[in-house]
C-alpha cells in the first residue's frame, strides 16, 4: 500500500498454457533487429535459449525494464483460486494470416529454398587427387615396361655373346672387313659432324666481330658502355617506389580494384582500425584490477596529444552520430567511465550486457549495441563471458584519399598511439599480461622495415659471389702445380680484377634498367628493388664464367695467336651461347608484360630490361676488360695493381704441351668430367637407370600440384620479430568475427516499387529471392555462404521507421502516416515511391538512434547511402553483414568466392547491379585466376623457349629436348613447393617465371655444345661412344665444368646467403625455391638433359670456331693413348 493509502500491484502472475508460452517463444526467437543483423531476443530477451529464459528476464522486475515483478507460468500458485489459462493459441511465425505472419528475415519456415550451390568437388581416387593418381598409375606401367623390355634384351644379349666368344677364339685371323683405322683414331674422330647452319655461322661471325672490336678498342668501348648506362641511369631522377598493397597486387582494370574505386567514392574510405588484444594466457583475463587498469589505459588515448600536429583522438575518430567516437571496447558496458566500475557489481554487469547487449544502459556513447564477440575472445560461444582469456579493443578512425591532409593526420595519431602502446605492453607484462596491438599505417611500415633488413642480404649476397668468381676464375691458371713451382704467379694469374668488373657490370645493368623505366614512369615495387639485383648478378656471374673459360682454352689452343685474334674466337664460340640464354630469358621474363596485376607487370619489365642490358654489356665492355687483363698477364703485371711488375712471375709453361690426362687449361671439375663422370653417365644402363629416376621425381612433381595452397598470410611477408605476428596470432585465436561485407547495389532506383521489392526482407510483397532474403538464407550455410548472420537492410528499416505505431516519424509535430490512407502496412500498399521516398528518406537518415527510436538510419546507415534529391534517385547503397571467422588464406579465399557468387546470383535474378565489398577482398582478388594465370605464363615461356631454341640449335628435336628438361624442371619445383610450405601467389608466380628463365640457362650451353661439338674435344672421345652418346660425351666435357662452377655454384653460395634473413618471406619464397630451383635446374642439366639428348637429340652441325690449332695438332698425336679396349654400347633413336 502507498503512502496515500491506494493498493499497488508489485508483483503480478501471468497464466498462460505451456503450448502458448512454448509457441510465443518459437514465433519471436528468430526475430532479427535489423541494423545489427542479429537477433531481436539476444537485445530485448537477454539472449534467452528458451521460452522459461525469455519470459522471466521479461517479467524480472529491473531498471529500463518492467516496472513491477510479473511471474509467467502455466497454473495458479493456488488452486483454489479458480483461475486457469485462457483457452488461447500461439501465432506462429508462419501463420496464414497474413497480419501474423512474419516475413522469411525474421522466420525461416516460410523462407524459399536456395539452389543447391555447384561446389568445385576435386576428383579424387581414395585419397589422391585424380591427376595424382593418373600420374602414378602412367609411371607405374612406364616403369614395369621398362623393367620388362630390359630384362628381355639383357637376356638377348647374354644368349648372343656366348657364341661370339667362341667363335672369337676359333679364328685367329682378323676379317679384312675390320677397320683398322681404329688404331690410329678415337671414336669422336670418325664421326665429327660436317654439316653447317648458316644462323649459327651468322651469329659465329657476328659475335667474332663483336669480340675483336672490343678487345682492339677496350678503351672506347668501355667509356661507350659507361656513358650510355650513365644516360640510361639519369632516369633515376623520376625513381619512385609503390607501396601500396592495392595498386601492387590488384590490375586497375580489374572488377574487385573498379569496385573498391566506387564504394571509396561514393561511402568514403574504408575506416582506419586501431586495435589492441589484451590476453591473459594463464587465466581469465577479466578482474577488476584488470578492468581498472584498462579504464586509465582508454583515458590516456583520449587525452594523448600527437607530438607532430598536436591532435586528439577526437579530432581523427569517427563518429556516426557526431558527437561520439566509435570505440568497442568492454569499458562501453560502463558508458565508457571507470566512475561505473564498482567491485561489487562489475561482474553481473558484464554479464548482462553481454546477455542484452541492446539494453540502453548498456549501449555506448556512440549508441550502437556491443556484441561481445567484439570485445572478448577466448571463451566458449556458449559458455561464461567472465572466463574470456583476451580482452579487445578497437577504436575506429576516419578514413582519407591517400595523400591527403587528412591521412597525414590520422598516421600522426597512430604513430603517436604506437608509441604508447609499446609503454602498455612493458606495463601489462609486469601484470602477468600480455598485449599485441595494430594500427592501420602499421603493416606498411613493417613491410618497409623488412624490405630495409633484406637489402644488406643481398649484399652479403654480391660480396659472396665476388670473392668465389674471383677464385674460380684463377682456378684454371693459378693451380697448386703451378703455385708451387713458381708462387709468384699467382699475383699475376689471379682473376680478381675480372670479379670486379663483373660485379659491376651487373650493378651497371641494373641501374639502367631501372633508369630507362622509372623515366618511362614504371614504378618500383619491393620485388624489384629485392630480386632484381640478385637476379641479375645471378646471371650475369654464370656468363663471366662461360666466357672466361672459353678463352682461357683458346690460350691453350692457339697460343701464338695475337690477343685480339684469340679474345674474338673464344667470343665467336661462347657468344652465341649466351646469345640462346640471354634471349630465351628476356623473352620470359617480358610475357609478365601482358599480366594485369602490377607487382608482376613491373617486375617482368624491370627483369627483362636488366637481363638483356647485362647480356649486352658482357660482350662488349666486359670483353675489354677481358682482353686489358690478358695483355696485363702476358706482361707479367700484377692482378688489381697493373703498375707494378712481377718479374719473378713467368708465362712459360702456361700454354705448353696440353697432355690430355692431365691438362694445364683444365679445372679439377672439368678433369672429374672428362676422366670418370662422363664416361660412368653415359653408360648404358646408367641412362635407362637415371631416365626412370628423373621421370620419378617428375611424376611425383606432378602428383604434387593438386597440394600446393594459394594465399599469402601477412605474417610471412613480416620481419620475424616484427611486433605484428604476435597481433595476427591473437586474431586467429581469440577473434570470433570476420570481416564486415557489404552488398552495394549500384545506380538502382529505389524510389520504384519494383526496386524496392527486390532488396526489401520484411514485408509481405518483398520478391521471394531479394537481396535481403538471400543474404538471409546464405547465411543459414555458413560452410559454403561464409556469412555469419542476417544483412542490416536500411530500406526494411527505414520503413518500419515510418511505422506510426513506433512513433518515430513526426513532421509538424504530427506522427507521419497517422491518418494516411491506406493505412501503413506490411504489404508495402501504399508506402512512399518517387519524390516522397526521398523526402522521408532524407528525415530518416537524420533521424537520432535513440531509447525512444532505435530505428533512427544517422548512427547505423549514414554512409550506407548515396541520394540524389535532384535525380529522386538513390545512386548506390549497401547492405552490411560479416564473414564468418576468417583463420587461413584458403577461408578468405572461398570467402571472396562466395560472395562474388552471391552477389552475381542477385544481379542476374532481378537484373540490377550488386556486388560484393570488403575490405580484404583486393588481395584476394588475385586468387581468383592465379592457377589460369600462372598456367598461362608458364605454358607461353615454354612455348617461346622451344621456338628459339629449335631455331637457334637448327633443330626441333634438341629444342624439344631443351623444352621438356625444363618443362621437368619447373613441374619439380613447384611439387616441392607443396612439401615446402610454399603457397601459390604473385611472389611466387615471379619466382616460377624466374624459373623459367634460369632453367634455360642451365640447358642452353650443354645443348648448344652437343649441336656444335668441339672437334678438339670430340676427338678425345672413348671409342666406346659413337653417334650421340659421343656428342653428349664432348658436350659434358666442354661447358659441364663451367655450368658446375660458374653457373650452380655461384647461384648456391648466393642462395645460402638467404637462409639467414629475417625476413620470412624471403626464407620461403626466395630461399626454398631458389634452392628447389638450383637443385632441379643443376640435376637435370648436367645428369638428365645429357643422358636425354644422347638419346632423342638432333644431328649435330660442324662448328665454325672450332677449326683447330696447336691443340688439336698435338692431339692427333695422342689417339693412340686414349685408346680404350671397349664394346661399344650407345643407343641410337
């Protein structure tokens, strides 16, 4: 009883039937409340899981709720009373009145069923993939047939030499048939081949010039070569990097980089997110010393002053309703205030806003709900809130155009933010806590770093290299024999002063690359500024190798030849050489020219351009100094110091009596060659047994395709020490909302009715697969949709808005639609179209989000529109959901997909103009036809390289031989690439296009020599090789040495170099494959490729430059040595 002596009702019961309670429940469970897209139980019912939760947190007597306890239940407390439940029915959600029933956002019973969504099923066979099944299954019958026909012709073969032996003893007499020529020459001897091809004579004579010019004008042809590269480098002046991801990775023509143009345009820039994890990885992370300590942290970011201009997180926040920053953090159950936080109490508070996160005592400044999936992370989806292990803020700034005044503010603020937070983590550590944070300028700077890092690799890398090309190319002239007799001459003989100009001349060729075009206004990326230098010097180290050795044998065959005289002939033999791999290089590497995505584009120009200068440079000004350092060393002046003479040195004995046992011109390596690895590779049953081991590793490439994953998870791309990993870490972890999406609809009038039935979900005459309804239904298959939850549908609100029973909507202090006829209805009879649309629109869009509205559109759809008052049109607008949880490249991945299907499904049904945006989704765009893409480009290099290698070589046979090996090479690589951790992206597809190139490399110079033999080689051929084999043989034996130490030992030192950067992207996409590649690339050509073209090769041609000279004069001479008694045992095909 009050004061004034009336009764009050402070507690009131309710009967109602269990059915009727049961079905209440059921028809308003489903329920969404439409800006947030979740549902209306878990704001208003505090996320009630039955009907019993639902009705007594209704009847609970509390603030902002009933006034007055009212207690539901199904029977009198007393029976005597007389009272029972009224003999009433529920209304389900899917009721025939069409008054009740709901529409298919808020009741799935009278959804429309989706199509049943076309997934791309691999085909697999048990647990391969068919194509790896079909691969074994080839190799396994290859390998049994192999066995088969080896078996049968061994057997064969025994059976015929028994007889032979007999016969062989009975008859003493030699046939008159017999050769006796054999006694006089070797094997190689009889069959040199006679034919000529004129190209090759072409380029012979051509690159013959070219050497004799240089080295009879080494001093113009050096300044020449300097001035044109300084020309060429005055491009520098224009030099600008791209850092940007987006215009790196995404085409400008392409859907995903048009669509983000438009929805920056007409929403503005996506927000700028700071977001910090505050983990407890022992316990909860939820205590009130924790909570209070948080509190001072938030209050410190407000307050702080950016030191450059001198700004507030107020003046750089965003702010829907615009006087509130957008901050989700737990401290906005508290309205923000530590003064809320009381000791007490903290914990039932958390609880029941988590519970109710719509209950307007818990609402946040800003006046948008919480959910706490936001704001905590570590705890079961249905377990208690207070057991979460990480605590989440995040706070949201304005976006801007890049360049603009208002992005150097926003970066100002965060740089100072990041001060602070690295003073946080010190302070959460001494709490037993832990803190990772991100801002939004952080990752670019992270990547910068590790760029920074990279380059002193890369040195170390040059210096590597230098210091073994300049012992290597000594190693044939200053040997421990010769070193011995006389160890002065090694400050003669030493080649360090041709490392050098090698070295430079890489870095000359890379500096006009990159002149030439950044003056054409082709900007850097990281992957040039990164690669192309160790590329080229890659590269550019093997031909200095070919080259020195080439003319290092001309010294031994032809000594007393002028220096010029020699220099053009070793230029003329190796010339067109290099020619064949610089060529088939550039060429490669400029099919990227063709490719859309920037970072490949710019790369494959900036290659191409690099590779082709450092060829040019190495037949001109290297050759100078080439024939400068032979004049030196015939003088006897010292290496590095030509002033100064060595008089003990001597240059007797350096070109004479070539004994072919033991060769003065011949490197250790090249003696292995010639004396044991050739003659044991080219045995018989060693090439059957190394062709079923190489179409092994082949088979198992190929099985290995279906496994290599696409993506690039950014914690790769980072230094591995960077702060960020650990943030990227949490996010997997505790972080259980994906990425917001948005479904824009572009230039659709919905001031027609027609329009808005095609996007509207709560109304009765909505179209039965709208926009809204779709995104309903897909996000009821999370596994193929990847959308978590119901869309926020602006133009469902904005009606409901209108609503006069919500009383929302007052114009004229009179509630619109109060007395309109006909009345507001859920069949949209009668709601506005055309000009007063756009009225009530512009009202409602103003319209505050408040306790007393909360359908208010300022705090939840300002920017979700673009209205043209003049064209009574809206432009462009977007419906809001999120993604699933996100935790791997591959999810983010189908993500994009299946949005970018949702969306083309909605435009082809209703005829208008939606697609999907989020903000990842640019990166990932590329995924979509990377496969195609890389498929293209490898299948277009390959082509190319059999092209020019059939011309070059004057045959198609060998250039399908080149083609294959290389085919084989790159098909292993990127089946490592799947044992290696090695995803498929724009990195790597640089890499396997790099791949490409230098696999030709390491075949050209053996395939070249096995088409042009040197005569003075072949004839050192064993007898026991005839036809091919002894081509292959001369070819092994001629550049095998070179391709092993100029060309896989350089690329491996510098390689190794990789292994201990810090940057993770380097470690996994330059190192493992780089590595794969010089392994793979190494095998094939100085193992596979010989043993291949001994047995599928073209005919070979005589070669120009080898027309004799000392050393075959003495060789002749020594045929009769090199004799070996042996059966003859080659395979011609």
């Amino acid at each position: 009883m009050a004061s004034s002596g009336k009764l009050l009702v402070t507690e009131l019961d309710n009967i109602w039937s269990e059915e009727y309670q049961s079905g209440f429940y059921d028809s308003c469970k489903n329920v969404k409340n439409g800006a947030s897209g979740g549902k209306a139980v878990d704001f208003i019912g505090g996320g009630a899981k039955n009907y019993t939760q639902f009705l007594k947190f209704l009847g609970d007597k509390k603030l902002l709720g009933s006034p007055f306890q009212i207690n539901y239940k199904t029977e009198p407390s007393s029976p005597d009373q007389g009272m029972r439940a009224l003999p009433i029915k529920p209304k389900a959600c899917n009721d025939p009145d069409e008054a009740f029933r709901c529409s298919c956002v808020d009741c799935p019973e009278v959804c429309p069923e989706l199509p049943e969504v076309k997934t791309d099923k691999s085909c697999h066979v048990g647990l391969l993939p068919c194509l790896s099944f079909a691969v074994i299954l080839i190799y396994s019958v290859f390998l049994l047939a192999v066995v088969a026909f080896s078996s049968y012709f061994t057997y064969r073969e025994r059976r015929y030499r028994k007889p032979e032996r007999v016969r062989l003893l009975q008859d003493p007499s030699p046939d008159d048939s017999e050769d006796e020529g054999d006694i006089v020459h070797a094997a190689g001897s009889l069959e040199q081949p006679s034919g000529v091809y004129k190209l090759n004579s072409m380029l012979d004579s051509m690159f013959n010039s070219i050497g004799s010019t240089c080295a009879r004008f080494p001093a113009i042809t050096i300044v020449t070569s300097i001035l044109l590269v300084g020309l060429l480098s005055l491009g520098w002046l224009r030099f600008a990097v791209e850092t940007d991801p987006v215009r790196l990775w995404v085409s400008p023509t392409s859907p995903a980089a048009q669509e983000k143009e438009y929805f920056d345009a007409n929403f503005g820039p996506f927000y700028r997110a700071e977001q910090v994890f505050v983990v407890n990885e022992h316990g909860p992370v939820l205590t009130y010393d924790t909570l209070s300590w948080w509190f001072d942290v938030e209050s410190q970011i407000r307050r702080m002053i950016s030191p450059g201009r001198g700004l507030l997180l107020d003046d750089v926040c965003f702010k829907p309703t615009g006087d509130a920053c957008v901050v989700q953090s737990l401290t906005g159950y508290f309205g923000g205030s530590g003064w809320n936080l009381h000791p007490d109490t903290w914990e039932e508070r958390i609880k029941h806003c988590a519970n109710s996160p719509g209950d307007p005592s818990c609402l946040p400044d800003f006046q948008q709900p919480l959910k706490p999936e936001m704001i905590l992370g570590g705890y079961e989806k249905s377990g208690n809130v207070l057991h979460a292990k990480a605590l989440i803020t995040t706070w949201v700034l304005n976006n801007h155009a890049q360049g603009t005044e208002g992005e150097a503010d926003a970066i100002d603020w965060e740089n100072n933010l990041k001060q602070l937070l690295y003073n946080v983590q010190e302070d959460a550590k001494e709490r037993g806590l832990r803190v990772s944070f991100i801002t939004e300028v952080s990752l670019e700077q992270e990547l910068n770093k590790s760029s920074n890092t990279d380059a002193k690799i890369v040195v170390i890398s040059y210096i590597i290299m230098f210091i073994y090309a300049s012992l290597a190319l000594g190693s044939a002239t200053v040997t421990w024999k010769s070193l011995l007799n006389n160890p002065a001459n090694v400050f003669v003989q030493s080649k360090f002063t041709l490392g050098i100009a090698g070295i430079l001349i890489v870095l000359m060729s890379v500096s006009a690359s990159v002149g030439l075009f950044s003056s054409a206004g082709i900007r850097v990326t990281l992957i040039i500024a990164e690669v192309i230098p160790f590329l080229v010097l890659a590269v550019g180290v093997d031909n200095i190798f070919l080259i020195v050795h080439e003319f290092e044998r001309i010294n031994v065959s032809h000594p007393d030849e002028e220096i010029d005289e020699r220099v053009a002939r070793a230029v003329g033999r190796i010339g067109p050489s290099i020619f064949l791999s610089a060529l088939t290089e550039t060429v490669a590497f400029a099919l990227g020219v063709f490719v859309g995505m920037p970072a490949v584009r710019n790369f494959a120009i900036y290659a191409a351009g690099a590779v082709f200068i450092n060829a040019i440079l190495q037949m001109t000004m290297f050759v100078s100094v080439l024939a400068l350092n032979q004049r030196r060393v015939e003088s006897l002046r010292a290496d590095c110091i030509p002033c100064i003479t060595v008089r003990k040195a001597t240059s007797s004995g350096m070109f004479e009596e070539p004994a072919y046992n033991d060769q003065e011109g011949e490197s250790l390596t090249q003696q292995f060659i010639r004396k044991i690895y050739a003659n044991y590779l080219l045995d018989r049953r060693i090439k059957v047994a190394v062709v079923i081991v190489f179409l092994g590793i082949f088979t198992a490439g190929l099985a290995l395709i279906p496994e290599v994953p696409l993506g690039l998870d950014q914690r790769i791309a980072l230094p591995s020490d960077s702060y960020l990993v650990q943030y990227f870490n949490d996010l997997d972890i505790y972080f259980r909302t994906g990425p917001p999406v948005y479904f824009v609809t572009r230039n659709v009038n919905v001031t027609e009715r027609k329009h808005q039935q095609q996007l509207c979900g709560r109304f009765t005459t909505c179209e039965e697969f709208s926009l809204s309804f779709v995104l309903e239904q897909e996000s009821k298959r999370q596994n193929v949709s990847y959308i978590s939850g119901s869309a926020a549908s602006w133009i469902d609100d904005f009606f409901y808005w209108l609503n006069p029973q919500q009383d929302c909507c007052k114009e004229n202090g009179q509630i619109c639609f109060e007395d309109r006829t006909p009345a507001w209805n859920i069949s949209l009879y009668g709601m506005p179209t055309g000009d007063e649309f756009i009225h009530y629109l512009e009202k409602w869009i103003e319209a505050p989000t408040d306790a007393s509205c909360p359908l208010g559109g300022k705090a939840p759809y300002t920017n979700a529109l673009v209205i043209d008052s003049r064209r009574l049109m809206t432009n462009a607008s977007h419906f809001r959901t999120s993604h699933t949880p996100l935790r791997s490249q591959d999810d983010y991945i189908k993500a994009y997909i299946s949005a970018r299907r949702i969306a083309d499904g909605i435009s082809k049904e209703h005829g208008i103009d939606v697609f999907p945006y989020s903000k990842p989704y640019i990166y990932f765009d590329q995924y979509v036809s990377i496969v195609q893409l890389t498929g293209t480009l490898l299948g277009c290099a390959v082509a190319i390289i059999f092209v020019i290698t059939s011309i070059i070589l004057g045959s198609v046979a060998t250039g399908a031989v080149v083609t294959a090996t290389v085919v084989m090479i790159v098909v292993d690589i990127i089946g490592s690439m799947a044992i290696a951790g090695v995803s498929l992206n724009a990195v790597s597809l640089v890499n396997l296009v790099i791949c490409v190139g230098i696999g030709v490399e390491f075949c050209a110079h053996i395939a070249r020599a096995f088409m042009f033999p040197s005569r003075t080689i072949m004839g050192k051929t064993p007898t026991k090789f005839r036809g091919k084999d002894a081509r292959a043989w001369t070819a092994l034996v001629n550049v095998g040495g070179s391709v092993f130490s100029g060309i896989t030992i350089t690329k491996l030192l510098g390689i190794c170099v990789l292994a201990f950067t810090r940057s993770k992207i380097f470690e996994i996409y330059y190192f493992r494959v780089w590595l794969a590649l010089v392994i793979f690339a190494a095998t094939h050509a100085l193992i596979f490729l010989p043993v291949l073209l001994s047995y599928f090769g073209g005919e070979g041609y005589a070669d120009p430059g080898s027309d004799g000279g000392l050393e075959e004069t003495l060789a002749s001479r020594g045929y009769r040595a090199l004799l070996v008694d042996e059966d003859y045992d080659s395979e011609e095909f």
